[in-house]
C-alpha cells in the first residue's frame, strides 16, 4: 500500500481560501456562472449552439456543467481528452485535432461507440481513406467535420471548391459520415489591432465559411453545422448568418491574456494562482513561490494581480516569482493573487482545482484530462 504524500491530500470542503497551501490555482464559482449565463444568452439571441473547448480546464464536473446550461457538446483537443470525457459520461464530443495512426484510430473508434454523438475533424482525402479503414475494421461509424482554413495558417482546406473533393470523399466512405464544416478564427483577436478591424476580421472569416457552404451544397453536399467563434471573437461570430455553432474555450474563467486584448473585464476572470511571498530580497523586488511549473512556460502576458494596483508580476523561472513592489508595503509572507496568464496552458498543469465562493472551498475539481496529451 502506497501511502499518500502531504501534497496529495485535496483541500477540504468550507476550508478558507486563506488556509490553502500555496501555490494554488483557485477558480470563482460566482465568475463560472456568470461566464455561463452571459454566453446562453448569447445563444438565444443569436439561436446558435455553444461547444466548449474543455482544453481551458480539461474537468469532467466543468465539462458537464457547460453541457448542461448550454444544452451543447464539446471540443476535444487531443484524443486521450475525448477518452477522459467519454468515460465520464459526456455525450456529444468533436475531435478537432486529425488522428492518422492505426492504434489511435482504434482508439477513436472506441470513444465514438462509446458517446451519442462523435465526429473528428479531417482537411484532405488522406485523413478520410484512414478514418474509414478504421471505421470498417471496428464495425462503427464516425463523424466527420471538415476543418477550413479561415486565415490562421495551420490545418484546413481553403475556402470554398476545394472542400468538395475532401466531402465527398467522406461520403464515398460507408463507416463515415459528413457532419459539417469548422474554421477555427482563434487568429483574429492576435491580429486585429482596433474594434473596427476586428468586426472586419470576423466577417471575413464568415465570408469564408459561407463559400465553402455554398460550394458544398452546390455539390449536393447538405451542411448541416458550420462552428467558429472563439470565446473573444463568438459575440460577433454569433450574429453571422453562416454560423450555427461557436465553439469558445477560455470564456470559462477567462485569463490574462484576454484581458490584454480587451475581450474581458476583470471581474470576468475566475481561474487566480494565490501565492505567498517567500523572500524580499531588495526594496523593489519580493519573490513569490508560482512560477513556470504553476503558471507554465508558455509565452504570453504576465499575470495581473488581483485586488491591488501597487504590485506588477514581471518575471518567472521554475518555482519562482519576480514581483514589482518598489510602490507596495509588502512583506515576507503576505499572499498575492494574479489572474493566471494562459487559462489553457495552466489547465494541463494542476491535478486538483479548488472551487470558491465567499472566500471559501465549496468545491473541488480533479483535473481528469491533465497530461492527456495524445
């Protein structure tokens, strides 16, 4: 019998936020359920469908929450995730990231006998003949969603004619079926550089997806679901004809990142690392105890404290965070709280996520998919 160490005992239900052992990486269930609620409304006014991108968490009990209030699937990065989401008991799940060898894709014929609805994104004539070669050697039918380029550069069939050719390929598959198109627009807030630009940007990439639909049904090929939207681009994503789907992730808790693009207030932001102060070393530099291993090593933008403008988080190592207090009356051993930079990259580096409300644990979340990275 192996005895547990001291770090994993989870915290305890009611134990105060301020009892935590630090680092820890807390999530506001009041900011949770509002994030939820603004994007059902969202949806109603706008009558399209919500599938979370549960890679800004990658929680089964968050997962089910979503499906819940929003009444929709959700998107899988890799297929170890959609296994994890599978076995606890979520039914409607899109692969958004192509499988091409044979062990995986016996793998991912396993999650789609094992759900209510299951489709894997494809972007050419390969991806398909080995979708349903696999299909065929495990006697089940999978869903396929084709992937469009919409400017980000990475996978996808351009815009318009040439996703005919991938389309029916999949319906020249027996064990496949065709079951809609996707462009993935998470690009656009990168590069849009005012409000204007923005609102040009989506309408470009709607404009995309609209030709692709337009060729696709001029083939006799019907388009039954069309997905984009990203959590800073979906209020505008949802207003364009061609969308019925958005497929947000970070809206969740939202994160630091947004938050310097402007697509989030603060008090939209629920996923914090609460740390404490573990050394002062000079008058304008204290040291708290979250660094890459808490926050990640993933570029982006520094943390942004919570509750205070007199202290700035401007550098981390492994263990390790540099903090700006040459304006704060700080101390060793005082606690510090910073949104989380990157809500994705964070997400894959905690087993536990304590939930609270009123400054207390009323939940706590095992991170199921944490590591699932194949």
């Amino acid at each position: 019998m192996v005895n547990p160490t001291f770090t994993d005992m989870r915290p305890e239900l009611g134990q105060p936020v301020e009892d935590l052992e630090t680092p820890v990486v807390v999530a506001d269930l009041d900011a949770m359920e509002r994030n939820l609620e603004r994007f059902r409304e969202l949806a109603d006014k706008h009558e399209v469908a919500v599938r979370s991108h549960i890679k800004a968490h990658k929680t089964p009990a968050i997962a089910r929450r979503q499906a819940e209030v929003l009444e929709g699937g959700v998107l899988c990065q890799t297929l170890s995730e959609a296994e994890v989401m599978a076995r606890y008991g979520i039914e409607d799940v899109l692969l958004v990231c192509p499988v091409v060898s044979e062990p995986k894709l016996d793998r991912l014929c396993w999650v789609a006998d094992h759900v209510d609805c299951f489709a894997v994104l494809a972007d050419e004539p390969e991806h398909v003949a080995r979708l349903g070669t696999a299909a065929g050697r495990n006697d089940t039918t999978v869903g396929v969603v084709l992937e469009v380029d919409v400017g980000l550069g990475r996978l996808g069939v351009e815009p318009g004619n040439p996703a005919v050719d991938v389309a029916e390929a999949v319906r020249e598959q027996p064990g496949l079926a065709f079951d809609g198109i996707l462009g993935h627009d998470g690009h656009v807030p990168y590069i849009a550089s005012s409000e204007s630009e923005l609102e040009e940007l989506c309408a470009g990439v709607a404009a995309d997806l609209e030709e692709t639909v337009e060729a696709l049904e001029g083939a006799g090929v019907t388009v039954d679901r069309v997905t984009s939207g990203a959590t800073a681009t979906a209020p505008l994503m949802a207003g364009e004809d061609a969308v019925t789907e958005l497929d947000p992730g970070r809206y969740i808790f939202n994160d630091a990142a947004l938050l310097e693009q402007g697509a989030v207030d603060r008090a939209d932001c629920g996923a914090t690392v609460v740390t404490t102060v573990i050394g002062r070393p000079t008058e304008d530099r204290a040291i708290v105890d979250a660094g890459s291993k808490t926050l990640s090593y993933v570029d982006g933008p520094d943390p942004v404290p919570v509750g205070r403008d007199d202290v700035s988080f401007y550098r981390k190592s492994s263990e390790h965070g540099f903090v700006d207090v040459s304006e704060a009356d700080i101390a060793v051993g005082d606690r510090l709280e910073f949104v989380v930079p990157n809500l994705w990259a964070v997400a894959n580096l905690h087993d536990t996520l304590p939930a609270v409300r009123d400054g207390r644990v009323e939940e706590v979340w095992h991170v199921e998919a944490r590591g699932k990275d194949t």
